[in-house]
C-alpha cells in the first residue's frame, strides 16, 4: 500500500497494481482496495507476469556459459624470426592464457623503429588486425616496443583493447609515482629509443626528457647482444649485467620503478625486483593487466562464467596461419611448410 501510494499523482492504482504486482507475484488488488482500486485481479498485470515467468524459463542460470568463449590475447608479430625464450612475449608460455600470434610479411624490425609503413606492409598490417579480430582476440598487442608507433592504427581497426607496447603503461605508472622518486625505462639500445621520443609524447603524454624519466640501454651487456642479430639470447649470461645495471642506476638516483621496454627483457624482471626490491613492469605485466579485466576471477564473485582454457598453448612458427600468397612475403625467414590460414 505504500508503494501504491507513491503512484498516487502520477497514474492510477489499477496502474500502480499493473507495474507492481508482477513483480510480488501475488494480487495486489485487495490490498489497494483501501485506496480505491477496484478489487479484481489485473487481466493485464497476470499477462506481464506469465511472459517474466516465461523468459525467466528461457534464460540460463549465471555461471558456467558454453557461449562465452575464454578470452585470448593477440600478438602482432615482426617479420623476425628468432628463437624465443619463457619470458619473451613471443613465447606463448609466458602467459597463462591462451594467444594467437600473426606476423606480417614485410614488417621488419628496421622498419618498425622508423614506425613507417609501406603501402603493401600496411595492408599486411590491416590483415593481422583483422585476423586477430576473428579469432575472437580480446586485448591486441605487439611483439616490440616501437610498435608504439602503430597504437593509432591498430585503435582504429579494432574496438578492442589495443596496448602494442609496454609504454603504454607508463602514464599509469607516471600518476602511481608521482610525487615520489624516478621511473627508469629499460631498453635494449638507449640511441635507438630516442627518436621515438616525441611519438611517446604525443602518444602518453609522458616528457621522458623530465628528470622523472631516466633511460637505460641494455645494449653493451654480455649475453645480450644476440637480440640484435636474431640469435639465442644467453639469460644466464646476461642476467648478472642487467641486475648490475638495475642497481646502478638506483646507486645514481632515486628510482622507485623500472619499465622494461623491450619485449625481450621480461625474463629478467625476476632478478632485478629480487635484487633492488623495486616494482618492475614490462610486456607481460602489461598484457596481464587487460586480460585480467576480461577473464573470471576465482578468488571471489560470480565463477565459471565462461568457458575454462586447457592450458594448451600449441605451437607456433612464424607465418603459421598465414595464407600462401603471404608466407611468400616474409623476408627474414626461409620456410617449409606452415599451417595455411584455412587450419588456424
């Protein structure tokens, strides 16, 4: 009777009764009575609460849903081929969920750090972003770091989340740390990152010349130069150089959070947390962070709420799943056989 006479000025009770008794699924007829409703039950209102109780039927009950697929990550990959170590973003052991990889034919990394693509390479590009699409990607990234020059493009094709580079992270870390000392940018050669400046600017709206931004080149540690001519990265070798370079430059200023750069640093973020104590982000925290936002949280809240992943990665070679004309197009690799783009 209450909630009825909140109707009161607005509609009528047989209106109040129509609105509210489907969903007390009782007639409230007798009990507007005393308001001058007339006591019958609502032909109507009994109408309404059939067809909730109908769809009611129809819907499945939240939690586990066979039509909702787990969510991948999809990596654009170089035109560059090399074999990847755990911790690598193009090693699909490095996450715990399921990735799709495509590599466009003609996308070298040369031509990624001069972040300008040719006509035909471009089209290539468009293609990986739609492919990605189709595999039902949730979260697009990038297998370098310079690929920060094509966030616009891959924004534009997709309405997904598109992170192509761990420097999209830092305007977040930038906020986090704020008020309190300096972020160092780890990258594999510091002369090759700084023409990327002002696309880092105009893209995160980071300064990276502030004293908050202090940029450190990997390229003259033991066991690393391997990256810049395709080979085997030694980690073992190069771990002790890079664990020295993180706790000189901590030595040197006041750093209170590392951001790895290149993709192929990860596997050493380990070591370098452990030995400064200090936060370190890089290409897998990244991805991590937006897929968490796509996938079910079992520590609480609704549960089994898509489907679960096998932890199969499979296995993956560049230019699998590319279509032949396209397998033709890659530059940095001599090829068999490869899965063609109708059996991905």
């Amino acid at each position: 009777a209450i909630l009825a006479k909140d109707f009161q000025g607005r509609a009528s009770l047989d209106i109040a009764a129509n609105v509210l008794e489907p969903m007390m699924c009782l007639p409230l007829s007798g009990c507007l009575a005393g308001f001058g409703a007339p006591a019958r039950r609502s032909v109507r209102a009994r109408t309404n609460r059939e067809a909730i109780l109908l769809q009611a039927q129809k819907t499945k009950p939240l939690g586990r849903n066979p039509d909702i697929e787990h969510a991948k990550l999809g990596v654009i990959r170089l035109d560059y081929h090399y074999p990847a170590e755990v911790g690598d973003i193009d090693h699909p052991e490095s996450f715990q969920y399921p990735v799709v990889y495509r590599a466009v034919p003609g996308l070298t990394f040369e031509m990624c750090q001069e972040g300008k693509l040719t006509p035909a390479v471009e089209q290539e590009f468009k293609a990986a972003v739609k492919f990605l699409g189709e595999q039902g990607c949730s979260v697009i990234t990038g297998d370098c770091g310079f690929m920060l020059y094509f966030q616009d493009l891959v924004g534009k094709l997709t309405t997904q989340a598109v992170a192509m580079s761990s420097l999209c992270a830092l305007p977040s870390l930038t906020t986090s740390f704020r008020h309190h000392g300096k972020i160092a940018i780890f990258t594999a050669n510091s002369e090759m990152l700084e023409p990327m400046h002002n696309e880092i600017k105009r893209m995160c709206g980071v300064e990276t010349h502030e004293e908050k931004y202090v940029i450190v080149g990997c390229e003259d540690v033991a066991g690393f130069e391997p990256i810049f001519h395709g080979g085997k990265l030694d980690i073992e070798r190069a771990t002790p150089g890079i664990v020295a370079k993180a706790l000189k430059v901590c030595e040197e200023q006041e750093v209170h959070a590392f951001l790895f750069e290149c993709t192929q640093l990860p596997p050493f973020a380990d070591a370098v947390r452990a030995a400064t104590r200090k936060p370190v982000f890089d290409a897998i925290t990244t991805c991590d962070f937006f897929m968490s936002s796509c996938v079910d949280n079992p520590r609480f809240g609704l549960n089994d709420w898509h489907l679960a992943w096998d932890g199969d990665h499979g296995n993956y070679t560049l230019g699998d799943c590319l279509s032949p004309e396209s397998k033709k197009k890659l530059v940095t690799i001599q090829r068999g056989y490869t899965r063609t783009f109708e059996h991905c």
